[in-house]
C-alpha cells in the first residue's frame, strides 16, 4: 500500500473528513515549538510571528485533531524527543515497522 505524510496540509475539518485515513498528531508544547522555530534560523521565525502561528494552529488546526479524537482515529506521538525517536514512533504507530 502506498503512504503520504501531508504536514498540516487540512486546516478544516470537513477536507480532512474525506481524506483523511490515519492522522497523527505529533504532539509538542508551544514553548519547545518556539524554541526549535527560533533556533531554525529563518527570518520569518521571530517570536511575534511564532506567536501568530501558534494562535492559527490553535484556531483552525486543534478542532481537526479533536474531531479526529472523537472519532477515534487519531494516532497521537510525543514530539517532544529527538527527530529519530519521533520518526520511529511515527513508524510504529502506522505499523510499517
């Protein structure tokens, strides 16, 4: 079978409803996503604009995952590790391991 990681490719519900098969929510707290987007180096990575991200992530993205709880298809993985140790989780819980 085929897979695709879309990366916060449904900012709606009601696209990812249809599409949508296993999502996962590689979970990360906003101060550690703050900390790894400054240290990046971009320039549009600035606090204010980290900020702003975060309040559209908590707007339009977090009732996609909450709907994706409820219907009990959400797979969740601790982002707050490593980048392997995340990719071996993201690994695990789609069973390609």
């Amino acid at each position: 079978s085929e897979a695709m990681i879309l990366d916060d490719f449904f900012q709606h519900w009601p696209e990812a409803e249809h599409f949508v098969i296993k999502p996962i929510e590689i979970g990360l707290s906003d101060s550690e996503a703050t900390g790894r987007l400054l240290t990046r180096g971009r320039e549009d990575d600035n606090e204010n604009a980290i900020k702003n991200r975060l309040s559209e992530f908590q707007e339009f993205v977090l009732p996609v995952i909450d709907y994706f709880k409820k219907d009990g298809r959400l797979l969740s993985v601790d982002g707050e590790r490593s980048v392997d140790d995340v990719y071996q989780s993201v690994v695990k819980v789609l069973g390609l391991s």
